[in-house]
C-alpha cells in the first residue's frame, strides 16, 4: 500500500483562495439562507438522455452491481435560476468555512452542508419527482445514501490570466496540429482533477454548476471490463450524468479553458432494504466530519437491518400460522446474511484515531490526457462510449 503523511484536518488545513467566486455568487443575490424554495414544475428541466449504456456495453457483467446500467449521457436536469440557487448556497462563506476538505486526489471538496447551509439544494436531491428521474435512468429505485452525501461539491478554479492562457496553447496546438494533418491529439498534461478510483456508493449523479462553453476536456474516464479506456462527454451547465461509480473505475479529467469547473456529485443507495449493499466509506473517511458520517451510516445501515429482521420475523409467523414445518435452512442462510451484513457494517467504523485524515489511496492506472472533442475532424484514436 502506498504511503503518505497525515494531512491536518479542514478546520486547520490552509484553503486555496475562492473569495472571488464566492463574491461573484453573492453579489446576484442578497437572499438568506432558505428563501428559495425548491419547486419541481419550475426548477427540474429534464430531458431524457440520447443514450444510457449498460454494463455490458463497457465489458462488465450485468452481475457486478445492483443495476444493469453503467453510465448516461448528459442530460438537461435542472433550470438555470435553480443552479444560481444552488450556486449561491454552496459558495457560502460559510460553506468554505467550514465544509472545505482536501485530499491528495482533490484539492477543494464541500461535504456535509445540507441542509443546515443549502436547504434548496437538499430538497432539490430528496424530492420525489427528482428521485424518480434518477431511479428511472439508473434501472433501480434509488434514494439519496445519507444527508451527509447530498451535494459533494469539487471545486476547481483558475485566473482569467490561466485561462486565456490555456485557450492560447490549444489554439496554438491545434493549428499546429492541423497543419501536420495530425487530430485527436492531447492539448496538455495528464493531471486529472480527481484520480483513478471507485466511488463508496453504488450510484451517483454529477451535476455541472459551471458554464463550460469555453471548456476542453471535463470528460469522465471509465476503466473497461478489457482494460481499455472510453470517455463519457462531461455536462454542461444545470446538465447531468448518472453513474454506477461504486463498480467503475474511473476519474475526473482536467478541464482547460475555463476559470472554473465545479460539480456537484450526490451518492445513492437501492431503497429497498432487501437490495445488495456494497457500500464502503473508503473513499469518503477521510475527508469527513467523523462523527457524523459515522452516526448517519450507523442509522441508515441500522434501518436496514430492522427492516430485514421485521420481514424475516413476518415470514416466520406467517409459515407456523399456516402449519407448515419450520424452514431451517432459509433460517441459516437468513442469519448466514445478516452476520455478514453485520460484519461488513462494523468494517467501515475504523477508530478516529486510526483514519488517515486527507489521504485516499489512489488505483495505480496511466492517467488520461484531456483531448479537445469539440471540433475535430477525425476521430481520436482514443475509444468513447458511442
């Protein structure tokens, strides 16, 4: 396993300057924290996707996870009033003050502000008519995994000064590259914005807060079953991408050519308390309060252990009141499952003291190169998902 020193914790952590998108928000809007309230019919704008691509498509079992889809296409889902809503509660002082995580993966995450500080976007992820559109292109009825995992937010930011520079070497490049009837090239480096990895939950749904008009890159990488690489188109502003990240490797490449690319990233889990849980806080330990990610995975994992307990109780009594015998093997095997949920549950509790505090371990994968897709006259030699 790979090493690395133990970062401080958010509360002491040096933050990477934000104040002139946080200004920039603040300055739209002089509306406290709760006085929009989220309205379906007027903030959802959803457009089904051109495609949903199924396990199977990237090389994987329909088996490997709890749905047979693996990835979308962006699709339109929320309006751009709701996304300066959003925009404005996430950006908060206060937000930065005090939700801002960094890990050797990325450097700036909001985690755990809904609802205290952005009770729009919480009812956003948590209204059923949203919850019913997530559920309808992931193949499986889904609910949010925590309060805590509503709204991930990552945060990368530039100059305008970076900017124009960016655009200047890929204009340059690529009419280099036009000239030497080469297309399909990387601009620049191989850095992502988030590494190679899997997510905690089985399904997430990335949301663009940004104007990517001007952007490069922003795709997201997905590792096939073959270990070949293929890209899904990133979204644009107030559009979406759903993914089976938990069984998926992928990664976050770099966006070029934009002052800022931040994303919202909201984790969920089957609602049915009877569904395969793969769930494993490998991925979001360290950079979380603890204390809360632990009492809310607690609870939730507690539920569904009770729920399972309370349908194999009604099963029991509902065989002895037919007078039938007692089934001892659905018995061992029931109880065979619950000890291993139960394991898997007390696994994810490390001690407070034992978690590195801003170190996740990185899959050791070739990094993708960020490539311009949107005027290229050949394809690139690089597979997509098409």
């Amino acid at each position: 396993m790979a090493t690395a020193g133990v970062l401080p914790p958010p509360s002491s952590a040096r933050r990477p300057s934000f104040k002139p998108i946080i200004e920039a928000a603040g300055s739209k809007s002089t509306a406290k924290v709760g006085s929009s309230e989220f309205n379906p019919e007027k903030h959802l704008t959803f457009e089904p996707p051109s495609k949903v691509y199924k396990m199977a498509d990237i090389g994987l079992s329909d088996e490997t996870g709890v749905s047979t889809v693996a990835v979308s296409e962006p699709f339109p889902l929320f309006s751009p009033e709701a996304i300066r809503v959003m925009r404005e509660e996430v950006l908060r002082e206060e937000v930065m003050n005090n939700c801002n995580y960094s890990s050797n993966i990325a450097a700036c995450q909001l985690r755990g502000f809904a609802p205290k500080y952005s009770p729009f976007v919480y009812e956003a992820w948590k209204n059923p008519k949203t919850l019913e559109i997530i559920s309808r292109i992931a193949g499986v009825d889904l609910v949010p995994v925590m309060d805590f995992e509503i709204g991930h937010v990552n945060v990368s930011v530039k100059s305008e000064q970076e900017k124009e520079r960016e655009l200047a070497n890929i204009r340059e490049a690529k009419s280099r590259m036009a000239d030497e009837g080469i297309a399909g090239c990387p601009w620049e480096d191989d850095k992502p914005i988030v590494g190679w990895h899997t997510d905690s939950y089985p399904f997430v749904c990335v949301l663009m807060l940004s104007d990517c008009s001007t952007m490069v890159g922003g795709e997201t990488a997905l590792r096939t079953g073959k270990g070949d690489v293929v890209r899904v188109r990133g979204p644009q502003e107030g559009c979406a991408v759903v993914l089976q990240g938990r069984y998926i490797t992928h990664q976050a490449l770099r966006a070029l050519g934009a002052t800022e690319r931040i994303t919202m990233v909201t984790s969920f889990r089957p609602r049915s308390p009877h569904a395969r849980d793969d769930t494993e806080l490998r991925t979001v330990r360290p950079i979380s309060d603890l204390s809360e990610l632990y009492y809310q995975f607690g609870e939730y994992r507690l539920e569904i252990l009770e729920e399972r307990i309370r349908s194999q109780l009604r099963k029991i009594r509902e065989t002895r009141g037919a007078g039938k015998r007692f089934d001892t093997k659905a018995m061992k095997n029931f109880l065979t499952e619950t000890e291993d949920f139960v394991s898997r549950t007390d696994a994810e509790l490390i001690e407070d003291e034992k978690v590195q505090v801003g170190y996740i371990e990185e899959m050791k994968y070739e990094n993708v190169k960020v490539e311009d897709t949107k005027a290229q006259e050949h394809p690139s030699k690089r597979s997509r998902v098409e």
